[in-house]
C-alpha cells in the first residue's frame, strides 16, 4: 500500500486539519482509495462545506412542492396528476479547459438529474457567462460551449428552448456554464435516492467506466491557475446517443415496481452515487469492483470508484427482479451488471480480486462532512454619483446598446439549438420565457433563467432579490403563475472574506425574495472557486452570479402573451412606479463607461402587485403584448418588441426623469404592454382597483421608433436598428466552424 504523505493529501484537495478528522473517522490511516473517495466527498462541489450553513435560509417549502433540495431535482405539483421535475447545475471549469466536451457533459449531467426521478425531460435551458469578445480565447471558448450544448440536446432530443448569455471581463478567465432541465412526471410515479431493503442488489446501468473525469469534482472545488489547461483529463467526454437510449430504459423499467432507489453517476460518479444512496437510506453499502463494466484495461478501485464517465446510473431493485431489469437494459443496447447489495453495517465496504480494499463509515462521507462558517465581510453599495449625464442623442445611444454585447441578438446562438423537438414548443427563444405545452393537455410550463451579475457586485443583498424578481417578472410576462426556482450560485473563492459576503448576501436578498413573491427554492447547486490565480498569488474572481431558474404554469397555452407587437395604432403602456434610476445600468456602462452607483432597489410588494395584474390582463385577453423592463430600461424594452414584430412605436409621453432617467433607467418592477383602444377604459379601471401605476408612452406605428423629444424628434429605421442588433455575433463568429485554435 502507498504512504499517504502530506504531498498526496495536498494534491487531493485536503487541508492538513482534514486528513485529521480523516484519520479520527477511520481510526487508523487510509489507503490510497480511502483518500480519493475522502477527497471527492469532502469538496465543495461534493459536500458544500462553505455553504451549506448560509443554504438553510432559503424558503423552501410551499403547497406546490412535493420535494424541495437533497434530491437530484426540485419537484412541484402541477394538476391533474402530473408534477415539475427541475434543476439547473454547473459545469463551468470543465467548459473552460474543454469548452465543447464540458458544456455537452453539464447538459447531460443535468438531464440524468430529472430523469432519475422518473421525469420525461421536455425542455433544456442554459445561463451563459463569457468574458470580453475580443479576449484572444473568447471566440474558441462560445464556439466549443455552443456547439457542445446544441450538439448534446439536439442529439438526445430534448428542445433547448431558452436561455441567457452575457460577457463581462470579470469572466474572462472562468467562464459559467449553467445547465437547466424541465421535466414532466406522473405524481404516482416520482423516484427516489434512499437505498433500503437489507440484501437488496444494488445494480449498475448504462456506459462503461474509463478513465475519463476522474477528479473531476476536486478539480472543479479549485482555483484556475497556469496549470488549468493540462487539467483536460479530468473532463468528462459525453455520448448523448447513449444518454438517449439510458432515457427510454430507464422509464421503461420505471412503468415497473422493481426499483427501489436510483441515483445518477455525476460528480464523484460512483462513489458519490453509492454513498448518497445508502446515507439518505440510513443503511451501508458493498461493491464488488471486479463487476463494474469498465472499457479500459486495468482499471483500480481508486480509478473506478473517482470516474466521471458519463451516462451511468446506480439502482437498488426489489429482489429478484434482476432479470426482468437486464432483459430491458440489454434491449435498448446498455450495460447492466449487479455490483452489489445494501448491508445494514451503515458503512461503505468495497471488494477487490477477492480483498476489501476499503472500508469507510458512511457517516463522515455525507452528513458528517466538514461544514464551514467562513468569516465574511458585506459588500457596502456604493453612492450615487452626483455627475451622472444626460442623454444627448437617444438615437445613438439606442442603436449603441442594441449592438453591445450584452443586448444583440442571440439568435446565432438560438439557431444552432433544436427548440421546436418534441413539438410542444409553444414560444421559442427571444421572449422574456419559453413556453412548453404539457404533451397531451392544454397546460403549459413557463421556464426562464435570471441573473444580473453587476448588480450583485454593487450590492449582493439588493441583486439576489432582483434575480429572484426578475425571474418573477419574465414568466408573468408570458401569463404564467411563478410556482419555483432552481438556483446556480456561482461564487469565487469562499476563503477570501469579501467573496463569502458576496454569497451571503446574495442569500438572503434570494431568501427574501422568495417568500414574498412565493417562489421557494426547490433544488439547485454551488460552484464556488470561479477565480483565476494573478502571478502575484492574488485572485481574480468572476462577479457574484446567483443564476436563478424559475418555471411557472399555464391552464392554457393558448393564452401566452408574446413581447412582439401585433399591428399599428395599439396604445402603449407602462406599468409600475418610475424614478429613472441610472445607478449601474447598462446605459451608463456602455454608453459612459462607467459602472457606477447602486443598483436599482427592488420594492418586492410592488413586483407582487404588478404582476398579479399583468397575469390577469393577459388571462383576460385584453393585452396583445408584454415584455417586462430590464437591461437598458424602457427603450430597449421597446426596441425589442418593435423587433420581434417589424412593427414601430411612437413614444411621446413627457420624459419626466430627463431623457436618459426615463428612457433608459433600470426601475425594477416595470412591464411594457400595448392594448387596443376599446381595451383601454376598463384595462385602466383594473389597473386603478389594483392600486396599480400604468402610464400612456405612445402608440405603435409602421417600420420605424420614434422619440418625441422637447426639442426635435428622434427616428430610427427598424432596419438601422435590426442591422445593428444582428451584427454583433455575426461580426465576432463569423465563419466560426467551432474548431478554433
């Protein structure tokens, strides 16, 4: 047996007061296998040491939910039956160091979460982060996570319906990719991870085990630094054929009663899997390692116990039903082997060419794990600058913020993504939520991903409860009631005071959010450690990026309310209170260059009145569109449903905060919507009874924006402004054929 030397318990992620409660655990010291399980277990990715104290604050539970965080996803009650299985997760330091490989790997990886639980997934998302355009590895790096993403969902046949991408320089050397996946089960019918049944066998299904991913939950609970790019072992290499096939026999044996409990293979892969299993079940575990399907010759327990090999699963079955699994496993073409039994030791035993060749109380593995409270220092919000300046061409500032990187089009993106698979795609990408039909029901899921990140770097408390609101905003948009959230806290290191701060911030403002608007927080995931090492040993973090991902639910989608305006003279409206508030909008950054101020507040009674009415005017039939006010204030709401549409709009309200405050202010809590005129006195009445602020800001007209100013008017061809909008990555990917050096 290997010494296990203070180097090799460095290398595997362990600090020195670790490998203590490793050996005061275990009574003695570990072999070589020991470690490596000890390692995966105990990394942030794995046990969330750094956060699972500040997690318990989020609100969690509600009459819709039928299972909250623990599982591999959220599941929430939708009627007649049927139940919402969702999460979203990361997988941003493998896209990083192998961006295609990476982004198709988190896909699957996100899809195996709610499948397992019995879901037929019917709709993916992502969350996107890059950093500057014109860094030298920037246009591989889209190219690789892009193509890996469409490549994976088109292939496995699940629609990628929506989604977000923005670019920051803080991203520069770590980029996020965050994965999301919306399911649909029967509520009979929903599956769980906690082994039971003393002698039960324990099988294996799916893929081989390589070599491919192994320390892949260590490396991604790391700092970047100059050795990130010889990393590339540790990412996994995805096969979404197989996932498929994994899919379909997974359900199939499902219609059945054989399983007991069923864990996906993700981070840690089998040993992650076998350990949440028997620790959620109160029971112990034995694996025969000789009977692993394994593709590569050789393999130890140490290399298959730490694989990251994808499209695998764990399951306990019901005695003597082996057969009846195999034939279905060996029908659609996968692997199918018995590894194992549950043993009531309530440790972890693995056998080897006839020895034990470890043997772990699972206690320390899981809920023993070390848990952290890091010292933290709160962010302070900056002041509002006293010089912020006015605008003195709207027209150019229009057309500059449409073209910027972080409001062009995407649809270079979108269009190399299967969103219409599956053919209950009711709204594609580019509204403020997709909409995806419930098979066989008028019903229909909302589902959309929300983060503004430099809001939460000027004030994480402030910016977790507008991810949360915006969330909230995007699926009332569209008519549908918010029923719950994902989250992706994507943080950098937690060992730095100010960073943890960031995190607990971002926490509670979420926490607050969440109950008010009644959005608990189902399922979700941590990626801390997004920093790259300066060669002064300082780090560089990414901006605090809560990503949030949030599904809502129609009684009919035939009544979805879409941001495109639908024919010339409908009135436009505003909804919600106004003050213009410019402090770190999109405006002043990319117009001025400056990013500055506080964020915009978030009054969380308003965004509930707000859009409860918005949801009844579109249940109502009276509204003809809606789009919610973000990025780039009430001009570019504008611009883009003027886009989606060919059809213009003549804003001639009085700008009563100045041109630049009224237009391009950042207010939280704001829809656009036009009407027609016979809507007009009773929409008004409503808005009145519900205490609700709705202001007249013009009329649709042909082709064309038109600003009436004080002094002269403002035109913008719509032609002029779609050049601009469809330039940016047109420019930046052209003939981008996704294998950049």
């Amino acid at each position: 047996m290997s010494e296990i030397t203070p180097q090799i318990v460095a290398e595997h992620g362990l600090s020195p007061e670790e490998y203590e409660r490793v050996l005061a655990s275990m009574g003695r010291e570990p072999n070589l296998t020991e470690l490596g399980i000890f390692s995966v277990m105990w990394s942030e990715h794995c046990s969330y040491k750094s956060s699972r104290i500040h997690l318990k604050k989020l609100p969690t539970t509600g009459p819709q939910v039928i299972c909250g965080p623990g599982e591999n996803a959220g599941v929430v009650d939708i009627g007649d039956g049927q139940a919402a299985i969702f999460k979203m997760e990361s997988h941003n330091h493998p896209s990083y160091i192998e961006p295609y490989q990476g982004a198709a790997t988190g896909v699957g990886g996100i899809l195996r979460d709610v499948f397992t639980m019995g879901a037929r997934p019917v709709a993916n998302m992502n969350a996107l982060r890059f950093g500057r355009p014109d860094h030298p590895k920037m246009r591989h790096l889209i190219s690789g996570v892009v193509h890996g993403i469409g490549g994976y969902g088109n292939c496995v046949g699940v629609p990628t319906v929506g989604g977000e991408t923005n670019f920051h320089a803080a991203y520069d050397g770590n980029i996020l990719v965050n994965a999301m996946t919306v399911g649909v089960a029967e509520t009979a019918k929903i599956f769980y991870s906690a082994a039971s049944g003393i002698g039960n066998p324990i099988v294996y299904v799916g893929s081989k085990t390589g070599r491919d991913g192994i320390h892949g939950a260590t490396m991604a609970s790391a700092d970047f630094d100059e050795d990130s790019e010889e990393k590339r072992p540790t990412v996994q290499v995805g096969d979404p054929f197989t996932e498929k096939l994994l899919i379909e026999a997974c359900l199939e044996l499902m219609a059945s009663d054989a399983i007991v409990a069923i864990q996906d293979m993700g981070a840690a892969g089998l040993t992650s899997s076998s350990v949440e299993m028997a620790s959620k079940g109160g029971v112990g575990i034995e694996l025969v390692m000789d009977d692993v399907p394994q593709r590569e010759e050789g393999m130890t327990p140490y290399e298959m116990m730490l694989s990251e090999s994808q499209e695998r699963m764990l399951m306990v079955l019901k005695p003597g039903r082996e057969a009846e699994a195999e034939a279905i496993f060996r029908k659609w073409e996968l692997d199918f082997a018995v590894i194992g039994r549950v043993t009531d030791t309530g440790r972890m035993v693995l056998k080897w060419q006839g020895d034990t060749v470890c043997d772990i109380p699972l206690g320390p593995l899981a809920d023993e794990a070390p848990s952290y409270d890091r010292p933290f220092t709160r962010t302070t919000p900056p002041e509002m600058p006293g010089d912020i300046p006015e605008s003195s061409d709207i027209g150019a500032d229009l057309l500059k913020l449409m073209g910027s990187p972080d409001l062009a089009s995407r649809r270079w993106i979108w269009e190399q993504y299967d969103h219409m698979v599956g053919a209950d795609t009711v709204q594609r990408p580019g509204g403020d939520a997709a909409v995806v039909r419930v098979h066989g029901t008028d019903k229909a899921l909302a589902i959309t991903t929300d983060c503004t990140p430099r809001y939460c770097h000027a004030d994480p408390h402030e910016g977790g409860k507008q991810a949360i609101a915006e969330a909230f905003r995007n699926l009332s948009a569209v008519g549908a009631k918010p029923l719950a959230t994902t989250d992706c806290m994507n943080f950098g290191n937690p060992q730095r005071p100010e960073i943890m701060g960031q995190f607990v911030g971002c926490i509670e403002g979420m926490a607050e959010a969440c109950e008010a608007l009644d959005m608990p927080i189902v399922s979700g995931n941590v990626s801390l450690y997004n920093e790259t090492k300066n060669d002064d040993g300082s780090g560089s973090a990414i901006l605090p990026t809560p990503a949030i991902g949030a599904i809502g639910l129609m009684q009919d989608w035939r009544k979805s309310c879409t941001i495109g305006f639908k024919q010339t003279g409908d009135a436009i409206l505003v909804i919600g209170d106004r003050v213009g508030h410019l402090g770190q909008s999109l405006w002043l950054r990319e117009v001025h260059g400056r990013e500055e101020g506080p964020p915009p507040p978030v009054d969380l009674r308003a965004e509930r009145k707000a859009g409860d009415f918005v949801r009844k005017a579109i249940e109502n039939g009276c509204v003809t569109a809606c789009h919610d006010v973000a990025d780039g204030g009430i001009a570019v709401a504008v611009a883009e449903m003027a886009l989606a549409s060919g059809i213009g709009a003549l804003l001639n309200e009085p700008q009563p905060f100045g041109v630049a405050g009224s237009y391009f202010g950042e207010d939280q809590g704001l829809y656009v919507v036009t009407l027609r005129d016979d809507a007009l006195p009773g929409f008004m009445a409503a808005a009145d009874a519900a205490d609700v602020v709705v202001d007249l800001l013009g009329r649709t007209i042909r082709d064309r924006i038109v600003f009436e100013l004080e002094d002269s008017d403002a035109v913008i061809p719509l032609d002029e402004l779609r050049s601009v909008h469809e330039g940016f990555f047109a420019e930046l990917m052209g003939g981008s054929d996704g294998v950049l050096a």
